[in-house]
C-alpha cells in the first residue's frame, strides 16, 4: 500500500514538473525541440541491399521469437539458445563475441558483446544494447526479438567502417522482471563494470521495441500531456531520453534524420516520468553515464505488447529495415570526430 502511495505521488510530482517545463518556451525546447526534420511522404522502394537486409531482419525474429520462443529465467534452455544463435550471427558478421556471465538465482546467463575499435579516440566508448529476453506467455518478436535484429545487423554494417571512438554492441540477458533493477540485469551487471574499470562511455543507447508501426489515425498514445506535442499515428520511431542526456538523444536523432526515410520524435524529459526509464538505458543512467532508448514506444502503441499475440507476423520489417540502415549511419556520424 505504502509503495503504491508512493508511486502514484511520483507520477504525479512528474506530471506536475511536466506540465511546468512547458509551459515556459524555455522548458519547451529543452524537452521537445529535436534538432533536423522528421521524414515525411513516401519513401523511395527498396533497393537490392535493403530487400536483403528487411529478409535478414525477418529471419532473426523468426528464430528467436517463432523457432525459440519465449526466452527468460523459467526457460533456461530457450535463453540460452537465444546467446548462441546471438553469438553465432556476429561470427558470421566477422567479429569475435565475448561473453559476460550474469548469475539469476541459481543459474547463470550471458550478456554477449562484439567490440569494434576506433582509432584516434578508442578509448571513448559508444555502447548500443538490446535485451534478448522476453516476459512469460510472450514469445516477444516486438519485444524484443526486434532490437535484437537491429543490434546483429548493425554489427553487420559497421563491422568494416572506420571509426574514431569504439563502438560496443551489447545483448543483454534479464531486461524484464521481476529482474529489471537488480544484480541479475544484464545492462545494470554491464555498466557497473564498465563504471569500476573507468571506461568511458559517452553514451549509450538501447534498442527497445523496434518492428511495429502502422499509419492508422489515433493508433499512437502517449504519457499524459505529451499527446498534446506529438503525433496521433504510430508510424515513427521515437529517441528518448532524461534531462541529463539530453545532448545525446539530440545527436543521435539529429545525425538520424540526416538519412532516414522514417519519420523520428525525439524528447528529453525528467526521470520523474517514468516511461521513459523502461529500457536498459536505466542502467547506465545509474553508473552516471548518458544513456538513451530507440522505440517503436511499446504499448503506448502495439496491441500485443507483452502477450501470447506479439508473434514475428505482426512487424513491419521494411520500416524495420529502414531504421536499421538510419542508424547505422547515425552511429558512424557518432563515432567519428
């Protein structure tokens, strides 16, 4: 009783310091003014490489959330099965995984991790993560089988581009609860370390429901008062992020709307909102370190989000491909000086 009372004055001291920043023009661009356009109109067809790459999206999804299935600590042997198709796509894309243990009880599972070195500042750290396990009764194709696809792609991508800063892509063992805040998360395990050897990560960015998207009128809700500032449909993909790392969600979607045929929301609010804390990002906000999400906006706008329904034939893997080539030259703006 006294945690739910708790919760509920938090939302509101959130909603109420909201609703003050902005109301003042300064409070306004701090939050919502995004640097760049969003895309809009139809966007070109297709080319040969990004058929192949929407296929490579679409086969993903289809292992981990169709041929797997639902991936957590209660199926041990599925999640484990999630690593090593994991660990075996970044093979073929050229890199050498490495692989962290993260203890869950009295099971033991991996965060698995690919590391592309920059070169005159390798020792700055972009680190890109996405969470390989699902709720139960959920095979979890949106959530997030999607993010996932986007990370081993995106290790597809840049496994040859030259880089100034290294570039750690990251799956993650044990985003969802009742593991979320505690030693067992995979992301918190990763950047608690990373904080004790000194690494210095300029940012982090976590890959969080990336396949559903429809251009339906009203299909797209949003936080109380947000509605008010952004679209009504659920056709783009939203950058998010707290006031502290503000500068980063404006870099990542500043250099992503310089390419992207998909239309992009940016927003950088107080933590006192609390959905946009949702993600592995958290983690690294934690350690101190800026730390943002790329959503789809889960069930602020998919219908199946967390269910038995969110199944690989309910995504859109053009628009996911789309994303996926967006951010990968987004992350090479990001990495270079």
């Amino acid at each position: 009783m006294k945690r739910n009372l708790l919760l509920r004055m938090s939302m509101l001291l959130g909603l109420l310091l909201l609703l003050l920043l902005l109301s003042s023009g300064g409070g306004y661009w701090m939050i919502l003014h995004m640097p760049g356009s969003s895309f809009r109109g139809e966007p070109p067809a297709l080319d040969e490489e990004t058929q192949a790459l929407r296929d490579r999206l679409h086969g993903h999804v289809l292992q981990l959330a169709g041929e797997i299935g639902e991936r957590h600590y209660w199926r041990p042997d599925a999640l484990h099965a999630s690593a090593d198709y994991i660990e075996h796509v970044f093979q073929e894309a050229g890199h050498e995984p490495l692989r962290h243990a993260v203890p869950a009880g009295n099971r033991t599972f991996h965060n698995v991790e690919v590391r592309i070195p920059g070169g005159r500042q390798a020792s700055e750290v972009l680190v890109v993560g996405a969470h390989y396990d699902t709720v139960r009764g959920s095979p979890g194709a949106d959530d997030n089988a999607s993010g996932v696809a986007v990370l081993l792609e995106l290790a597809r991508l840049l496994q040859d581009v030259p880089l100034d800063r290294s570039l750690h892509l990251v799956a993650f063992a044990n985003e969802e609860m009742p593991f979320f805040g505690t030693d067992a998360m995979g992301s918190l395990r990763y950047a608690r370390q990373a904080r004790e050897e000194g690494m210095d990560i300029t940012g982090m960015i976590a890959l969080e429901m990336l396949g559903y998207y429809t251009d339906t009128p009203g299909s797209q809700y949003h936080p109380p008062l947000l509605g008010h500032f952004y679209p009504a449909r659920g056709d783009f993909v939203a950058f998010i992020g707290n006031l502290d790392s503000r500068s980063l969600v404006r870099k990542a979607i500043g250099a992503f709307r310089k390419s992207a045929h998909v239309p992009s929301e940016g927003l950088a609010a107080p933590e006192l909102i609390r959905d946009i804390r949702r993600s592995d990002h958290w983690a690294f906000w934690e350690m101190g370190y800026p730390a943002m999400m790329v959503t789809d906006t889960a069930n602020f706008r998919n219908p199946h989000y967390h269910g038995p329904t969110d199944t690989p034939d309910r995504l859109d893997y053009e628009t996911m491909a789309r994303v996926t080539e967006g951010l990968a030259r987004a992350l090479e703006v990001m990495a270079r000086r």
